[in-house]
C-alpha cells in the first residue's frame, strides 16, 4: 500500500496548482468577434464578460445585431474554457494524473 501521507502531500500540492492556475484565469483574456468585427467580446480564463463593443453600423438592425452579440458571446465563452481545460490538463499531467480527470 502507498504511504497515506505521500498521498496528501500530493492532493495538497494539487489543489495549490489548481488554485494558482485559477488565479491566473481570472487575469488572462480571450477575444471573439462577429459580423466581421462587428460585434467585439473580452472574456476571462474564468468566464467572466470583460467588454462587449458594437461598432454603430451595426446597430441599425437590431435582430441582427442580438444575433451578433450572442454569436460573439458564446465563441467567447468557448475560447475560455478552452484556455482553462489547457491549464488545468497541464496540472494534470505535471501530476502523472490520467487526460481528462481534472
């Protein structure tokens, strides 16, 4: 049987990566955009909505315009889990732990 405190060693260890990763997340950006810029979001590591810009072309047409928005906010979001499903995989296997557990 492993040591048991070998074991918490690492779990502890884990968690400091993880918190510290989740930490950088919150400082770290992504852009999408839509409508050929049209429609411009910034989102964190941590899925938060930093900005939204419009250029005021496009606002004549408003059901095109929610349709950007969302379009830009969801390719957002995407792009933000994404950037956080790397670092922590990268936690992960400096961890020896299998893909995809964390």
């Amino acid at each position: 049987m492993k040591d048991p405190m070998k074991m918490m060693r690492q779990v502890q260890q884990m968690q400091e990566k993880m918190n510290k990763v989740q930490a950088e997340l919150e400082h770290e950006t992504v852009e999408a955009s839509s409508g050929g810029g049209a429609v411009r979001v910034v989102v964190t590591g941590s899925q938060k909505v930093l900005s939204v810009v419009i250029d005021p072309a496009a606002a004549s047409d408003t059901e095109m315009l929610q349709d950007l928005v969302v379009a830009a906010v969801n390719e957002a979001m995407e792009l933000s889990k994404q950037l956080a499903a790397s670092k922590m995989q990268a936690v992960a296997s400096g961890l020896g732990l299998p893909p995809g557990l964390i």
